[in-house]
C-alpha cells in the first residue's frame, strides 16, 4: 500500500506477509508464533475427550466434604434449585442432616444476610405431610417452628429456615422468593 495515495501497490495475503512462503504456523500481529497441531479446530472438544471434572473454588464454606454456598438473590424454590445447577452441575439446594450443621448454616446465612433475618430456602419439600430432600439424603433431623409443618393441601411446601434470635423451619409456598443456600460434594 502506497502510504501516500493508499493504493495497493502489490496485493500480499496477511499471511503470506507474517508466516512467509512454507511456513505451516499462524501469527497474529506481535504474538510468538503458535504451531497448531494437524487437526485442530478451534472450538471443538478433541475426539478423545473422556469424563470432564469441573474444579470449582468454594466461595461458601466446606463441612463434611461438601461446600455450603448461601445465594442472597431471592427466587423461587425451582429457580433456586436451577440457579445451583447452573453454578456447578451437581449442586443441589442444602439438605440439613444434623444439628452441627444445621448451626453452622445458620452462622453462613447469617453473614449472608449481613447480620439481618433472612427466609432462606433449604433443599427440603413436603407433601401430604411427607418431607424429602431433593438431594435424596435421608430425612433424619429437622427443626421445624412449632405447629410446623403445616400443610394442608396437595400441592408441595418448601422448606425455608427462619433466622430470628434462633433458626427454625418452616413450610412455605414454593412461588415465594427466598435466598437459598447451594451445596455440591467437594472432589478431590
């Protein structure tokens, strides 16, 4: 290019200009040159790709092997539950199995909500008196507000734990919106 009229003098590829003749690598202005391996397509998985492991810090805290993450964005219970999915595929929200960590989420959800009362849902659901975790771990303790739970119809109530002075459960709608605490199994 003719820097004077801006005509092109003699037409050279970009990358004929950079990489020269027979040179099988790629260059992109300044950077040290990066030779691709034969067959490699930029934004594909390699054909031998096997199980992927996501690592993922926890930015919540570890008890027994699993990491606790309180979220303070109120949603809904199954908006809660996809909003821990899409932060690490096998998240779920909390099951609460003992009173050691039942006080130990309280203290989470507590500096969560910074110092303040905050509805939060649990990973629990109750139906025709019935109550599960959507995790699938064993219903073996709970701590429930008195005259709790109080269902008194078919549709499902979601679990929530009330922070005020103490922490106890309760039965709510599941459209309400509530912040939720996540957990996932920690890999190692």
């Amino acid at each position: 290019v003719d820097l004077n009229t801006g005509l092109v003098q003699e037409q050279i590829s970009e990358m004929k200009r950079r990489a020269g003749k027979g040179q099988h690598s790629f260059r992109q202005g300044t950077e040290p040159i990066l030779t691709l391996p034969v067959g490699f397509r930029q934004g594909t998985e390699p054909l031998n790709s096997g199980p992927k492991t996501q690592s993922v810090a926890c930015e919540g805290e570890v008890i027994n092997g699993k990491c606790y993450e309180f979220n303070p964005t109120k949603l809904a219970f199954k908006d809660a539950q996809a909003m821990c999915r899409a932060h690490v595929p096998n998240a779920d929200l909390a099951s609460v199995t003992s009173d050691d960590l039942h006080s130990r989420l309280v203290v989470l959800v507590t500096k969560g909500g910074m110092r303040s009362p905050v509805l939060t849902w649990l990973g629990g659901v109750v139906k025709n008196q019935q109550a599960l975790w959507v995790d699938g771990s064993e219903w073996k303790y709970s701590d429930w507000m008195p005259g709790h739970p109080n269902v008194q119809t078919d549709k499902p109530a979601c679990v929530e734990m009330f922070k005020i002075d103490q922490s106890r459960w309760t039965a709510s709608d599941c459209e309400v919106k509530r912040a939720s605490i996540c957990s996932y199994q920690i890999t190692g």
